[in-house]
C-alpha cells in the first residue's frame, strides 16, 4: 500500500537531488566525453540512467521515472509526451503485422481510433471485448493474440475489470497485458500485483495534477522492460525536463489531493442519488456501477471522476444544463484541481461488443478541490435550467 510519506520522498535519490529538496530542472541535448573511456562507458549503459544524449534522458528524467517506479512498481518507467503516446507507444513496442491484440470496449477514444485507424493499417487485428468479461475472455484468445489491453475503470461508464482473472487467463496462453491505470493515478491500484505486465497512465492527469502539462507513462516487468525502453527510444519517444519538474512537484501533493477529490465527489454522487433527475450513479464505489465488487477487492480509495445517468432529457435540454454552469466547466480532460462536466447522448457510438442500454444522457464529472457545497448548488441550478427546458418542450 502507498502512504503518504513513499508519495512524498519517491524519486529522492541524493544522486538526483544533490543536496537540494526537489531534483532540479537539467536541459541537455549533447552530452559532452573528455575521453574515449567514458563515452564508451556511457554508451554501454545508455539505457541505464547514464547521461548519454539528452533524448535518453537528464537526472531530472531519471528521478521522475524512479518516482513512478517507487509508486506504481514494476522494473523501469518509459516517459512520454502524453498519455496518448503512451498508450500508442506501449502497444508499438510489443506487436508486428500479423498479430490479434484484445482491446475492452470501454477503452479511452484515442485509444480505439489508434487500433481501428492506425494498427489497421499496418495488419494488426483488434477485437473488443465486454469489460465484464472475467474469465469469458479466455474464448476471445486466439494463436496469434499477442496481447489483451485493459482499462479499468473504463472511460466515461467506469466499469472495473477483474484485472487477476483476466491477467491469470492472458498468462496460461502466453500473452501479455496492459492496463491503464491512470483512474487510480498509481497509487489506489497496484498493477503489478494483480498481473499486470505494463501499466500505463496519462500523467497528465492526477500526477501533474494542475492542468498544465502533458505527460503519458509506461512502466513494465522487468521481462518487458528492457523492450518497452529501446522500442520507445527507438520512435523518439523523450520529454521536456520543465514539464518533468512539474510532474514531479505534481507528485509532492497526489496522495492529500486523491483524498480530498474523493471525499468530495462521494458526497455530489451521493447528494446526486437523491435527486428525481438521476437514474443511475456510475461511480466505482456505488454498488450500481459494473465491477464494484472488483473496486472494493482490489482498489484502496477513488478520485473526483464519475458519471451518471439522467432519467430524462435530450440533446437540447442538456445544453441548457451546460451552457450555465458556474463552477463546473466543459474540457476534454480530468484530474486538475478544477471541475469539469462533459454530456454525452451517444454512448452507444463508442462501443462495439457491448450494448449501452439507457435511453437518456449520461453526464461525467470531475469533482475538483472547490467547495463541496457551490458544485452542489451549481448542479442543482442546472437541473432547474434541464427541467426548465423540458417543460417549454412539451
């Protein structure tokens, strides 16, 4: 388990540090030898956080991968430039023309338009798969499945994996897995001990934590590390040291921020129960969301990101929902210390192994660090404004 005091002194190595508190910002393109020996040495350990060529990585790269490393496990952190290069990266690294990869169906967009548009092209098969699956998956495998992709909670509907089972089944048939974890941010979901081989987070989200940078991570197993490493090396994969300073000053703050996102998403989804407008809550720590009983085993808290589902409405009563919110804003992203509030009348359109059975909207929210009880009156005005417009329609 993370506690507080890991978050506050992971990647504090004195090496890094040199005797200041935060590793410093170190900018480098061309690292410079005096003697043949110590190139040679540094080439022979490029991949081994030795100074070499700045796109390998600076102290201040190394100390944040040692921070993701001491916080989420595994063997060794590929950083970046977003959580998208991420996801796209670790898949590249690992599959050729010809292989089958299992994608869940709930997956990040970006996500299944890099397997239906890009992975295509290039004589990689994907399938979809219920995210509730289990042990049903093992009928999906196939000769060539070099890998199931996971993603738990899953974007916009939250269902939570049964990431052992599914990981125990990839196992016995030879295929590795990954698994986003940015929901838990690395901290309230341990991927390595529940089988995951290469975890994957946008660190733009709750590690950055302020809406300022973008940053993707990639840690694996130390059998997959070595490959993931000079793969993503290999694409061009690097990151700028500011943006990394930042992620590690992100860091410093995670475990106080998860908590307080938590505790104050808990009471609007609760406040939300309540309420005539709301069908469904769809936040992993409710018993109506898919895969509760997956968060209460395995996950140790929850963040401000949920969704739910309106008893009724259409696209024109949730604009004027929207369109007058005070506190929560529209934006494609979460994790900042800002609310944020997103619609959506088509879910359906996302999915293709699974059936999105409600009829009316679903609204996800980023509960940020404003007062619980203006988000709360700043919803309830919008659900005047929904059934205001409602009522003019009929």
């Amino acid at each position: 388990m993370i506690n507080d005091t890991k978050i506050v002194n992971a990647g504090r190595k004195s090496k890094w540090t040199r005797g200041v508190v935060n590793p410093p910002v170190e900018r480098a393109s061309t690292v410079v030898f005096n003697t043949v020996k110590e190139m040679n040495h540094a080439t022979a350990n490029r991949g081994n956080q030795v100074l070499f060529y700045g796109r390998r990585g600076t102290s201040t790269a190394f100390a944040f991968a040692d921070a993701m490393t001491d916080l989420e496990g595994g063997a060794g952190c590929a950083i970046y430039p977003s959580g998208t290069a991420a996801i796209t990266n670790a898949i590249l690294s690992f599959v050729k023309t010809g292989d089958h990869i299992l994608m869940v169906d709930t997956a990040y967009e970006p996500t299944r338009d890099f397997c239906d548009k890009i992975l295509v092209n290039i004589g990689v098969e994907t399938t979809y798969y219920d995210p509730t699956i289990g042990r049903d998956i093992d009928g999906l495998i196939k000769e060539n499945t070099r890998l199931i992709f996971l993603e738990s909670p899953g974007s916009i509907t939250m269902e939570v994996q049964d990431v052992p089972v599914i990981a125990e089944v990839a196992h016995q048939h030879g295929c590795m897995v990954m698994l986003d974890n940015t929901w838990a941010a690395g901290v309230n979901f341990q991927p390595f001990d529940y089988g995951v081989d290469i975890s994957i987070q946008a660190a733009t989200k709750y590690i950055v934590g302020h809406s300022d940078v973008m940053l993707g991570t990639a840690i694996a197993t130390q059998e997959y590390w070595p490959q993931l490493r000079e793969n993503s090396y290999l694409m061009g994969q690097c990151t700028s040291p500011d943006d990394l300073y930042l992620a590690m000053r992100g860091i410093r703050t995670l475990g106080v921020r998860l908590k307080q996102h938590q505790i104050s998403a808990l009471k609007v989804a609760n406040w939300l129960a309540t309420r005539e407008e709301v069908d469904v809550i769809l936040h992993p720590a409710f018993e109506s969301c898919p895969g509760h009983e997956y968060f209460k085993r395995d996950f140790t808290g929850a963040n401000g990101l949920f969704s739910f589902v309106l008893t009724r409405g259409d696209k024109q009563s949730l604009n004027a929902l929207l369109d007058g919110m005070e506190h929560f804003k529209m934006g494609y992203s979460w994790g900042g210390f800002e609310s944020l509030i997103l619609g959506n009348t088509n879910v359906g359109r996302l999915r293709t192994a699974t059936k999105w059975n409600y009829e009316y909207p679903l609204i996800r929210l980023h509960i940020g660090l404003e007062d619980v009880d203006d988000l709360i009156a700043d919803l309830a005005r919008g659900f005047d404004r929904l059934n205001t417009a409602l009522e003019n329609k009929s």
